[in-house]
C-alpha cells in the first residue's frame, strides 16, 4: 500500500514538474515571438551579429545601443560586462541583453588538466566536475557562454587541438563531452552559475589532412555518421544550447555554408533548437576557400544553410538586408535565427536577471575547485612503464634529483587554451615535491634546460654529477604549451631540444631514472621510454599538477590513468588508431621487419599483410593501455546468454582481482566487434567502460549492461544486424578475455 501511495506521488510529481517545464517552454516561445513581432530587419539582423570585445571602445557601445550586436565574445571583467549590459538593456530600443562569450575550455581560473588528459581518466564525472567548476568561476565574471567541449574525434597526434579533444574513440567522446556539457550548463541553464556550453568543431575538424590545421577534410558519409556525427547527436540529445561550426571543409563544403548538415542534420533529424555559431570568421573564410566569391556570398550561403549567429566577421551585418531586398534570403530564415538566438538568451535567464553581482564572495581557485583540479589531474596521468618497481619512489630513498625544462613551468604546465588562469597560482612539481615531500628526501633541482626547445647542453655534466650523488633521478620533459593547441601542428613528434641527449645522459649515471612527460598530445618517446626505467604521461595537468605528480611518485595516490589515444612509434605510422576498419590481409604479428629482410628476398616472401617493413604494425603504446602500482587479473568472463534481439541488453560479468601489494583503481573496458557486416566495420569498438576500486587480495564482480542497439550503426540507416559478434573485457584495447555471442532477428 505504501508503495502504491509513493508511486502514485512520484507520478503526481512527475508530471507537475513535465507541466511546469512546458508552461515555461510555452513562456518563452511567447516571449521570442512577442518580442520578434516588435524587432525591425536591422535589429534582427544585430542579433545575429558577434562581436569581439576585447578593448571594447566608444564605437562598439554605440553599436549596441543601436542594437547592431547579439553576443560579445572575450570580455570577462564583471564591472565592465555589467555597465555593457546596462547600455544593452536600458539604451538601445528594445532592450535585448547581450550573450557574454569565451572560451573557457578546461578551467577558468582554476585550470584543470587539457581535456585529452582529463579523457585519460575514463571518468565522466571527473570532466562534469571540471566544467561545473569553471562554470561556477567564469559566470561570477559575467560569461555565460563557454565554447566547449570540443568533441573533434582525433586521430593525429600532429594536430595541436588534439590537445583539446576527448582522443581518438568515438564512444568516449561521446561519454565525456556529455558529463562536461552537464557541468556546464547545470541542471537549468536560468541558474546564474549556468553557462550555455558549445559542442564544436561541427563537422570532422579533428580529420584534417596530415594533421595541418584548418586543412581540409575528406570524411565519406558512412564515417561521418558512425564514427564524428554521434557526439553531437548526443550532445543535442543532452540539450546542448549551441553548436560551433567548423573552419575544414569536407569533401569540397565548409560545414558553415553547408544546408545538409545544419539544417538538415541538425533540425529536421535531430530537432536542434539552440543556437548555431560559426567559428571565428568562418563564415568570411568561405571567401578564402573558393566558396564564396565575396562577404555578400558568404552571408547567403551561410544564412541560407541555417548558420544563426556570425562570429566577428560581420558578413551578416553587411549585407543580410540587401539579400533580402533582392529575394535571396527570406525574412522567415532570419526569423528562425532570431527566435534560436532570443530562445538561448531567455533560456539563460539573461531578461530577467541581467547583471552580475560583484559583491559575491569569489569562488576562483577556493579549496573545494583546487581539491577537485588535483583529484582530475591525478586521474588523467598514465604510468607507462615501471621497471623493477621504480615508483613508488621508496622509503630508502634520501635524495632526489629534480631534472628538466617542465619541473617548473608554472605557465606550461597549465596548457593549450588559459586565458584566465593564473600561473602565479600553479603549483609545479618541484614546489609540490619541495612542499610535501621536502621534510622525507633531500631534494636536488638541476633543471638544465631552461625550456623544451632548449639546445643548450652546457649544464649537462653538473646535472650528471648531482643525479650520481641521488637514489632516484626525476626528469621532467615534455612540451611547452605553445607548442600545442590551434594552429600549433607540428610533422617532428619527437621531444624537442637537447631532451632526448638529456635522458640519454642520465640514463647512463647510473641512478634510476623515473621520466615523466607533460605534453599536449601523444609524443615519440620510445627511445626515452627504453632509457627510462618508470615513464609517467602527466600531459600538461594544470594548477594541480604539481601536488597530483608529487603524491603519485611517492605513492600517496596510485596511477590509474589509461591512454584515450593511440602512441605511435613514429610519425609515418599516423593515422594510427585502434578501431581502424578491418583489412583484407591484416598483420599477424609475425611480419619480417627491416633489419631481418634477408640479402635479394623474393617480392613476396615478407608476408604481404598490413604493416610497415621498419615500424611493423603495433604502434609504441595501444588505445586504453595504463599500469597501476598494483596489478589485477581477470576471470571468468560471463555473458547472460549467447544470443539476443536487437532490443535485447546483453549482461556481462567478469571477476577482477587486485593481485598486487596497493588498493588500486582500474579501468575495465569492453569492446565487440562485429564479425562480418553489410559494410566492412571497425576491427573492435569500445561499448563500455568502467572505473573500479580494488583492494589488494580482494576480487570484484563486474557488471555490464550492453543493450544491443548500441551495436548499430549508419548504413544508410542506423541498422542493427544480425549475426555473430565477439566481445572482449580486459585492461586495454588488446589484452582481455573473449567471447562470442550472436544477434537474432
Ligand atoms: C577556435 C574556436 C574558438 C574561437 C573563439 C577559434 O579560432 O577555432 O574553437 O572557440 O576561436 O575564440
């Protein structure tokens, strides 16, 4: 009877609160619509119009008082965003505020780890945490638009925004811009701590060719809708309030003039109501492309594809109101773009609660926000390698020598994408080691490079006689932040300078020598990691990473950190990821490589499959690979039967155990693959993933749910096929159990 009653309360609830949401739907589109019937051409056509306000002047306030600007990107003092909303609301005709933008990407004030350091966590909610710690800082500001997450799958460690990506695997991507896009805009975006989030770069930017950026893209339609559209569908799913088209063209068409994707992908499939927003002149840059032949083109190939807002190029405000007096734009199309842009502003709540208080106290950097940088960027470092149990360092150990360019790069370590944060407040490894660690070890500082580029090796034998004198040598190396990020591609992916001569020279003291890298993408650190004996990926972790490093190399926190993006071995190996299709001839792991050809070998005796004579065919570390202090061992993988319906969901249990001497977390993955299709599929796919805590001696039964339409995929179509599928739970992309089961109709 009590349960009756609690349900039929839940039920009531519900659907007051479905009620209350659609009267509030209901609001708004009656307030868009009220205050559209009011708006002249030129003030619609001013909404649709971003502006940079960076040294906002005279000219640009005059601007809004006419009400010529929609949206105001790179302004972040309060003070100033107030007294700009003010002339917005209470001097131009109507009214309207402005929507405060900026690329918050991975921290406001307090940085976190760059995203492709955060998605080594394989933990969503670490990044939703992250995005709800920056909203909290950057909306006491004033913004209340961030552009992010970037959801570019990323295939190219030679593309600096790798950085900024989730990493190569679709399903991950997916997972984790869906938590930041919860952090960010909150539970409702009216919340003056909410910010609108951006799912950008829309479409396939992470594919650009040789990994050059704003190079252009060639993604067949089947790869675009399994492998780069589902973040962006979930994302809309998730009810992500704007979209950021992309500076690539695919396959011939910028997606900022491209109808099929912003309007027939975006609204009529996937029901987008939120705002579209071109990249930074993207819309002018079709001039450059050969798409448009000048600004007025541009504008009406964008306008006309369902382009809302125009970031800072002005080809809108230039000429909009001539398209339509020549009949070439409806006033319909502009209608639809203002109702998207009023839709959002209402949405944020920005007419009934324009202004910022400045007298709250500040959230930036308070223990809480640092607290939570530390625990991501101690979740975001991969051990890559442990040799003799290396880490953690011992309790014998009376003296560590402190080595490298990055030990204490209080900016570097902060990454690719901080405007705001402030290196002041960084705390680098040596500080936290110094810090934390100072009153158990001697600790010696020789940074001997001033930089990573740094070619200088004049410092080397002082930094050789103090590393002899020390138990344990730490080399930090790695990558300044400039060198990753937009526009910063780079063809060499080696570590820069007199780094490798470094290692090289401490690998011979005699002392071991514990690496670790901070670098904004995968980098071809073999040689490294072989002179190395322990090699931690530490990425550039942020205000934190200091104290996340210190506490891991002295074992206070246990690595738990998985690669979210293949490492190759060099450089002619990319593109080279683990979910590539499969081939007709794949490798067996038995290839002849180039040292062993044989004198005149016949053409074909080398084995005519996929790898390269000189690279063969594994690439340095796999997809999903990470150690712990700890080890663990899988068994008795179980599946709940061994065939299913489409809309079936498969469980599968396996046990893990911890087999080590430390508690330790361990990311268990799960892939399938698909044994034989209407279209030739990926080789596997990651379809779960979990986090799990295990003490030393103890064993977990772990669970998955996977329903089997999570098997579909585009094939003209989404399509669940019937047939027989193989399954594999372990550690990473290539070690695990197997099983097989099979999908009926
Ligand atoms: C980038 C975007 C960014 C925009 C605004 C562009 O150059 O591609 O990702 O949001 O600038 O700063």
């Amino acid at each position: 009877m009590r349960k009756l009653l609690f349900f039929l309360i839940g039920i009531v609830l519900l659907g007051t609160a479905a009620c209350s949401e659609s009267k509030e739907t209901n609001q708004i589109e009656d307030r868009v619509e009220s205050l559209l019937s009011r708006m002249t051409l030129e003030e619609k056509i001013g909404q649709m119009n971003q502006l940079n306000g960076r040294n906002p002047d005279e000219k640009l306030m005059s601007r809004i008082r006419n009400g010529e600007v929609g949206s105001l990107l790179n302004i972040e003092q309060p003070e100033l965003i107030n007294e700009i909303q003010r002339i917005a609301l209470e001097e131009s005709r109507l009214g309207i505020p402005l929507l405060i933008a900026r690329d918050v990407i991975h921290g406001y004030k307090t940085i976190f780890p760059i995203p492709l350091g955060q998605a080594a966590s394989f933990n969503p909610s670490i990044v939703g945490t992250g995005a709800r710690v920056a909203a909290r800082e950057a909306t006491q500001d004033g913004i209340r638009w961030t552009f992010a997450p970037m959801m570019d799958i990323s295939r190219d460690p030679r593309w600096g925004r790798i950085a900024e990506s989730f990493g190569e695997d679709t399903y991950l991507t997916t997972k984790l811009s869906s938590a930041m896009i919860r952090g960010f805009q909150g539970n409702d975006l009216k919340n003056p701590s909410s910010m609108a989030a951006c799912a950008k770069h829309f479409i396939g930017y992470g594919a650009v060719e040789g990994g050059k950026d704003y190079n252009s893209t060639y993604i067949p339609p089947r790869q675009l809708r399994n492998v780069y559209l589902p973040p962006f569908k979930a994302a809309v799913e998730e009810g992500v309030a704007t979209i950021m088209t992309s500076f690539n063209s695919n396959d011939g068409i910028p997606p900022s003039g491209d109808p099929w994707l912003l309007t027939g992908i975006l609204r009529d499939e996937w029901k987008f109501d939120g705002v579209v927003v071109s990249d930074w002149a993207s819309v002018k840059e079709m001039i450059a492309h050969g798409f448009a032949e000048n600004g007025k083109e541009a504008a009406l190939k964008a306008v006309n594809a369902g382009l809302d807002m125009e970031m800072v190029s002005e080809c809108y405000f230039t000429n909009i109101k001539d398209l339509i007096n020549e009949g070439k734009v409806s006033e319909k199309t502009i209608d639809d773009a203002v109702r998207n842009i009023l839709r959002l502003k209402l949405r944020l709540g920005l007419f009934d609660n324009p202004y910022i208080s400045e007298e709250d106290p500040r959230v930036a950097y308070s223990k809480e926000h640092l607290d939570a940088a530390k625990m991501a960027a101690e979740e975001s470092m991969v051990l890559l390698k442990n040799e003799d149990q290396t880490l953690p360092i011992s309790s014998v150990v009376k003296t560590i020598c402190v080595v490298g360019p990055l030990a204490d790069a209080p900016h570097d370590q902060m990454g690719t994408w901080v405007f705001d944060g402030e290196k002041e407040k960084t705390i680098t490894p040596l500080k936290a080691l110094r810090q934390l660690y100072g009153d158990k070890v001697n600790i010696i500082y020789e940074p001997t490079l001033k930089y990573s580029r740094d070619k200088d090796r004049s410092k080397f034998s002082k930094t050789l006689a103090a590393a002899r004198k020390s138990d344990v040598v730490i080399a930090f190396v790695g990558e300044e932040s400039i060198l990753s990020g937009e526009a910063h591609s780079l063809a060499d992916l080696n570590l820069r300078g007199a780094q490798l001569e470094l290692i090289s020279a401490l690998s011979e003291a005699g002392t071991p020598l514990v690496t670790v890298v901070m670098a904004g993408r995968p980098l071809t650190i073999g040689t490294e990691v072989e002179l190395s004996k322990s090699v931690i990926y530490a990425w550039h972790p942020g205000t934190m990473g200091g104290p996340a490093i210190a506490d891991i190399l002295f074992g206070k926190t246990v690595p738990s950190g998985k690669l979210p993006v293949t490492f190759p071995k060099m450089v002619g190996q990319i593109p080279v990821f683990y979910n590539h299709n499969s081939t007709g001839r794949p490798a067996r792991g038995t290839e002849v490589l180039i040292d062993d050809i044989p004198l005149e070998a016949r053409q074909s005796s080398l084995g005519n499959t996929s790898y390269y004579l000189d690279a063969g065919f594994d690439p340095l570390f796999h997809f999903g690979y990470g150690l712990s202090y700890t080890s663990f061992e899988y068994s008795d993988l179980n599946l709940s039967n061994s065939s299913f319906h489409p809309s079936d969901t498969l469980r599968v249990s396996v046990q893990l155990s911890n087999t080590g001497d430390f508690q330790g977390t361990e990311i268990v993955q799960l892939y399938t693959a698909d044994k034989s299709a209407s279209v030739v599929r990926p080789v596997k796919e990651l379809k779960g993933f979990q986090r799990v805590l295990v003490q030393p001696g103890e064993t977990k039964d772990v669970v998955f749910h996977l329903p089997m339409s999570e098997l579909s995929f585009w094939n003209d179509g989404d399509v669940v096929e019937a047939g027989e599928f193989s399954i594999m739970v372990g550690g990473n992309s290539q070690e695990g159990l197997f099983s097989d089961f099979s999908i009926i109709n």
